[in-house]
C-alpha cells in the first residue's frame, strides 16, 4: 500500500493517495514508513544478526519520524521533513500542515516502530512489551476505520490536526496483526485465560482513552465556538453601548451651549472616559475579527472626531459665546459625523449578527459531533466489553469443562497409577523370579559418587551378602576369579575412559571354593555436559553353557578327527540358500538354481585320495564345475531322486583327475533347516572299483562254468 501511495504521489493520482473520494490522502512520510516497516518484517522471517541489525537502525527511523512529526505539532517546531518528498496542495482537505501526516498516525509509527525495536532482541522479557505496544496502534487504527465506514470522520482524528486516511487506517491495521501473528508463530506462545483478558481490558481502555480525547478536543472546539459566541454578543452590546454614550456626549455637549450650565462638563468628560474604554472592550473583543478590526478603527476616527468637534463646540462657546457655537451647529456637520457613526454601526452589527448566526450553526454542528463522538465512543466500548464477556464466558466455560474433564481424567489416571503400581510390583516380583530363574543379575553404577546398587541375584552370583547393598568397587572385586581380575579392571577401565559399551565373560570364586563363569554387558549413560554419568550393566550365569561349549568343542574335535581319520571318503555339498522341495514347487526350475549354487564346502581326505586330488578341485565348486561324471546317471536325475526321497544309495562310474575310471559306492542324505527347506547333503563315498570288477569277472566265470557245465555229458553225469 505504501509504495502504491508513492507512486499516486509521483504521478499525481489522486486514487492511489486516498482510496474514498473527498477525504484526506495518506502523506508521503507516512507511505515511505509502511515501505519500511513492510520491509521489516521480510527480515524478520530469517533470523541472522546481519537481519537484526538493520531491523533495528530501520525501526529507529521509524521511531524517529513519528516522534518528530509529534514534536512539530505540539511544540511548534519546522523541522521541514513534511513536504520532504512531494509537496502537498495548499489547504489539502482535513489537512492542518502541508505534507504533514496526522498525529495519531504519527502515535502509531512510534509505537510500532518501538514494538519492532524491541521484537527483534527475541528476548521472552520483551514479549509482554511488544504485544502491549501494538494494542495501542491497532486499537486507534480500528476507531479510525469505523469512523469511514459509520461517516463519523470525527473519529478519524483530533478536530484541529489533519486526520488520519483511509488507506493509512487499514495499512495500521495489517501491519499490526502482521507483527502480531509473525511474533507468536515465532515464539509459539500460548494464550493464558489471564493474559486474554488483560489485552482485551488494553484494548477497550485504549479505545476510551482515544475517544475520550477525541470527545475532550470536541468540547474543547465546542467550548472554543460558546465562547466566541459570548464574545460576539459582548461586542454587539458594547457597540450599542457606545452608539449611546455617543449620542449622550453630543446630547451633554448641546445641553451646556443651551444652558450653559457648566455642571454639564463633568458628566460630559465622564461620558467620554467611558466611550474610550468601551473602544478598548470592543478592540480587545475583535482582535482575531479581522474583517470587522478596519470597521473599528474607522468607527473609532469617527466617533474621537464627533469627540473632538463636541469639545470644540464647548470651547468656542466658552470663549466666544453663542454666535460662533450657533455657526458651527448650523453647518450640519454634527449630523454628518452621526450619521456615519450609525452607518458603522449598523454594519458591525450586522457583521456581529452573521457571526452570530454562523457560530451558532457551528456550535449546533459541534455539539452534535460531540455528541455523535460520544455515543458512537460508548457503542464500540459497549460491544468490547460484551465481546469481551462472552468470548470469556466461553472461554471460562470451556474451561470449566476442561477443568472437570481433567479431574475425572485425574481420578481415573490415579486409578491406572493403582493398577500399574500393581501391576509394576507384580512385574518386580516376576523379574526377581526371572532373575532368580535365569541367574541375571543388575548393577548400578554411579561413577560420581562411585556408589553401586546391585539386584540380589547380582549379591548372590557374587557370593556376597545382600544386606551390604550399596556396596563398593573394591569389595566386587574380592569375589573375582584372580586370575581374572587384572582383565576385568582393564575392561571396566576402557569402557568408562572411552564411553563405550561391554561385553565380557569372566569367573567368580565363592568363599565355598565354587567357581562360576559369568558373562557381563553394560551400558554407560553421560550428563548434559557429555561426561560419564552411570554405569548400568548385567551379568548372566553361563556356567552351564560353558560347560556345554566346552563339551560340544570336545565332540566336534572328536567328529573332525573321526571325519578326517575315516577311510571312507566324507563330504558336504551345501547350497548358498535354501531351497523348498515339495510337489508344490516347479521342482525342474528349482534344479536350476541348486544345479548352479550346490557347493563342495567340507571334505576328508580319503575323498581326496579317491580322486587323486586336492581340496582346491573340490572346495567352492558347483557340480558344473568338476569333470567327475557318470554319464549314465546324470548328476541332475542323481540330485531330484536324493531330494524325492531324503537319501540315496548308488554306484556311479566316476574319473580320476588323471582320467583314470573308477566306480564309487556313495551314501547321500539330505540336510534341512528348521522350516524344512534342503540346506544341501551330506555324503560318505568309497572306491569299489576292485570290488566291483571281481565281481563282475566272477560273474563272468560262473557263467562260463554254467554253459560248460550244460553242454558236457560228464556234468550231467556229475550233477
């Protein structure tokens, strides 16, 4: 809106300086401060020091050309920043200065410029400021706007200064709700009931007070008008007044040239002492009557020469007697001198009555805007305060209903910490059993204060009593096997200099001479400041396990020496993922993968003798890799009857690496993973190569017997 203005200003368009036709236009300075006050709050959006250092020096000049232009009206001051871009047209409409923006627009910059001073220090002191520094500005700004929308332009300013413009009033108003929702979007305030109702009370006192001045400053003009009203009948009575001490001066004077009498001179010298003073009254009365001051100076020559040729008259009776005072009455110049005496008379007073009648329709016109002032100040007060009433009733009753809800969620939240207080005891009572039944125990190490609390499954894995809870470093470590005790101090050590986790396994020796293997795991937790805080760590009986791990390694040293002392040759073919063998699966693509993924990863090294080979012709090798085929059962057939049935026993007629034929005699049976799907097979081969050939030659022989036997005489003889 601000730079629309400037451009009206530059251009001379009377619709972008003032938005409704015949009312005032908004000033240059005051566009070029919505121009920077805009600007501001661009700024504001991103926050940087660079961006708060310009909204401050911006907002001094803000603060500065608001608090000058207040000091050029009410202390008289010429500062020449008025007419500093564009000059303004002589007796602008609701204009008082030229060029010179209205007081309360003035007020506003002021204070906004101080609300965003101080808004940009971003310090919670200052929230309570700033907001209560906008309420003022928004709440002029809105009587402002009232005041054109109602036709009440009274409201718009006070009655003597240059109102506020239309366009001025809505630009305040948007810049105000602008800050205003800028500054709690960024500090994310809540509303308190107690805060809503002491900005609403702000806002409808701030409203009083500027109506009250606006009414104060009618009055004061009312008052102004009554008292140039007054002014106007004194000087009209003291006009008449004179007209007749005039005319008794003349009456006195022609009195003693009859009589001559001189007891007249007294009261003729009195009359004229009181015709100079009501000149004085009537000067002093007229002062700032421009118009009528030449009728007075004129009625003033007139009547001291009415004066003079009266004394005049007097004196030459005096001094001559009636002859010559007889002349000078026959000349006519007396009446000469009275009837110019009442012609200005009869036009001041006719001057007085147009005052009179003009002063009395402004005063009717002033009372009347006092008045409107006034009902329309208590109509806007009134709908605050029943605004204000019903939004906090609605808002006392909500929270009212807030506040029962929040028992009743209360009560029943008090109900659950029952249950779960319950509940948590039944817990603890279920991980002391667990602890108990799974022999885990629980340490709590305050690395501060060096204090540990352990869970009696902790004590009693330790063989320590349960009733020296908290206990201290050193003794825990009396309980530890001493040939382990060195590592655990070096592991505990590491863990707390190095802010890392552990895990461990060590031996307890219990004063009963029972040794047990432990595994320990811990958690160090750090303070704000990122130093070591709490040590909280476990240990877990695994005497048993290790006891079984020893036990397994045995029989796994044992199963690799059988394995690799056998004279049968061992192996195990295993796939790379497991694979579904069923009749729901397309078994031919299921082939494929295993064809190409089925790999030699173990084997003994009578297989190897078998083969006249090494483990690097075997190991990682699928069957597509290895030359070691029987071509009258091919490995693909092998490979579906050994998963048809689960195992497999059969010769095949195999090569050595160096070509040589022999026959294997194999065992084959399948391994599964516990969802049933084949991991691959395990084999026991051996050469039967000899074995077989006798038989077969044996065969042979028999046969041959048979038909020699069957074809001899003597056979059947024998037989």
């Amino acid at each position: 809106i601000g730079f629309l203005v400037l451009i009206g200003w530059q251009f001379d368009v009377a619709i972008l300086k003032t938005v409704i036709t015949g009312t005032v236009s908004m000033k240059p300075n005051t566009a070029l401060g919505f121009l920077i006050a805009g600007l501001l709050l661009l700024f504001l959006k991103r926050s940087s020091l660079v961006n708060y250092t310009v909204v401050r020096l911006c907002s001094l000049v803000i603060i500065m050309l608001g608090l000058l232009t207040l000091f050029e009206y009410f202390l008289g001051w010429k500062l020449g920043i008025d007419e500093f871009l564009f000059f303004d047209i002589p007796n602008a409409i609701q204009t008082s200065h030229q060029g010179r923006m209205a007081p309360n627009a003035a007020l506003n910059f002021l204070l906004i410029g101080s609300a965003l001073f101080a808004f940009s220090f971003r310090k919670p002191k200052y929230n309570f400021f700033v907001l209560l520094l906008l309420i003022f500005p928004l709440s002029i700004s809105v009587i402002g706007l009232l005041g054109y929308l109602t036709g009440s332009l009274e409201l718009t300013g006070l009655p003597a200064y240059t109102k506020m413009a239309f366009n001025t009033s809505v630009s305040f108003i948007i810049l105000s709700i602008g800050i205003v929702f800028m500054f709690y979007k960024d500090k994310n305030i809540p509303f308190r009931i107690e805060q809503k109702l002491f900005f609403g009370l702000t806002v409808v006192g701030s409203l009083i007070i500027f109506v009250s001045i606006l009414s104060i400053s009618s009055i004061q003009s009312l008052l102004s008008l009554s008292n140039i009203l007054v002014n106007t009948y004194q000087t009209e009575t003291n006009i008449q007044q004179l007209n007749s001490d005039v005319i008794e001066i003349v009456a006195i004077g022609n009195r003693f040239l009859i009589s001559g009498d001189k007891r007249y001179f007294k009261h003729w010298y009195e009359t004229k002492e009181d015709i100079l003073k009501k000149e004085n009254t009537i000067k002093e009365l007229e002062w700032n009557y421009l118009k009528n001051q030449e009728y007075l100076i004129t009625l003033k020559q007139l009547i001291n020469e009415r004066i003079d040729y009266s004394e005049l008259l007097i004196n030459n009776y005096k001094s001559t007697g009636h002859k010559t005072s007889d002349s000078m009455l026959t000349n006519l110049k007396d009446k000469q001198f009275s009837d110019k005496i009442e012609k200005i008379i009869s036009t001041l007073i006719a001057e007085e009555d147009k005052l009179i009648a003009k002063v009395t329709v402004d005063e009717y016109k002033q009372a009347n805007t006092v008045k409107q002032v006034i009902f329309t100040s208590f109509g806007i007060n009134v709908f605050f305060l029943f605004s204000i009433f019903v939004f906090f009733k609605k808002d006392i009753i909500g929270r009212r209903r807030a506040e029962k809800k929040l028992q009743q969620f209360n009560e029943e939240l008090e109900k659950r910490v029952k249950e779960r207080t319950a509940a948590l005891r039944e817990n603890e009572a279920r991980l002391i059993k667990a602890q108990q039944i799974t022999h885990l125990g629980f340490l709590d190490w305050d690395l501060k204060t060096n204090k540990i609390i352990c869970s009696d499954e902790f004590f009693k894995l330790h063989g320590i009593d349960i009733n020296d809870n908290p206990i201290s470093l050193e003794k825990l470590y009396k309980g530890i096997y001493p040939d382990d005790l060195e590592y655990v101090r070096k592991k505990l050590e590491f863990a707390t200099q190095n802010e890392k986790d552990y895990n461990f396994d060590y031996r307890i020796l219990h004063p009963d001479g029972k040794v047990i293997c432990v595994n320990a795991q811990g958690h160090l937790q750090l303070d704000t400041d990122g130093n070591p805080k709490t040590l909280l760590g476990t240990i877990v009986d695994i005497t048993q396990r290790k006891l079984k791990e020893e036990k397994l390694k045995q029989n796994e040293e044992r199963l690799d020496l059988f394995f690799n002392q056998s004279l049968d040759g061992f192996f195990f073919r295993m796939l790379d993922e497991p694979v579904i063998w069923n009749d729901i699966v397309d078994k031919e693509k299921t082939l494929d993968y295993v064809i190409n993924h089925l790999r030699i990863t173990k084997i003994n090294s009578a297989m190897l003798e078998q083969y006249g080979a090494t483990e690097k012709d075997f190991i990682g090798l699928t069957i597509n890799d290895l030359d070691f085929i029987d071509i009258k059962y091919p490995p693909r057939q092998r490979l579906k009857d050994l998963f048809d049935k689960g195992r497999l026993h059969i010769d095949t007629k195999e090569k050595k690496k160096d070509g040589t034929d022999i026959i294997i005699e194999g065992n084959y049976i399948c391994l599964y993973d516990s969802e049933k799907r084949i991991t691959g097979y395990f084999g026991v081969q051996r050469d039967v190569t000899i074995l077989r050939n006798a038989e077969i030659e044996l065969e042979k022989n028999k046969n041959e017997l048979q038909d020699f036997f069957d074809e001899d005489i003597s056979g059947n003889f024998i037989s």
